[in-house]
C-alpha cells in the first residue's frame, strides 16, 4: 500500500486482489429466507475487514500522513435544558410526529 499510495488504480488492484473479488467461489445451496439472504450477508461483511487487515503488509506511515489539517472549527452549544422540556410538554403523544 505504502509503495502505490500516489497510485490509485495500483491501490484498488490490491486492494480488489486482497479482497478475492477475481477469485470465483460459489457456495452449493440456495439461500432464499429473508433471515438466511442476511445472515449470509453479515457473515461476508462482518469478516471482510478482517481477512483484508491481515493481508495488507504493515506500514510506519502514520494513518494520517495523507489528510490536509482543517483550517475551520465548529462548535455546538449544550442543549438548554429548560428549552427541551417545554419543547417535549408540547408534543401530541397520540399523534405521530413529522
């Protein structure tokens, strides 16, 4: 990764390699319930990071070399307590809210 950093087409090929997408594998049944469709799906997505991770050769690079530092802040106020409780005394409970 370190030697294609400024190279991303050569990134995404390792990337791509590591990630077996050229690689055809095929499970032999038919996964067809709703519940078995996700199942399937967080098992595929809940190890993909991982078998990625242990693939990638470790770097000295710290991973933010490559982000500019931002030259504006924000900031947001602690909710007015008082302000959100009137607000909340105001809402129609029988009636769903848009």
């Amino acid at each position: 990764m370190e030697i294609n950093k400024n190279n991303p087409k050569t990134t995404w090929k390792l990337i791509n390699e590591l990630n077996s997408r050229n690689v055809s594998s095929h499970r032999e049944e038919i996964i067809n319930t709703p519940k078995d469709i996700a199942e399937t799906f967080n098992t595929h997505f809940a190890s993909v990071g991982e078998k990625l991770a242990f693939d990638i050769p470790a770097s000295a690079a710290e991973p933010d070399v490559n982000v500019a530092p931002a030259e504006t802040t924000f900031s947001i106020k602690s909710p007015n307590i008082i302000a959100a409780y009137r607000k909340l005394k105001t809402l129609n409970l029988g009636k769903q809210q848009v």
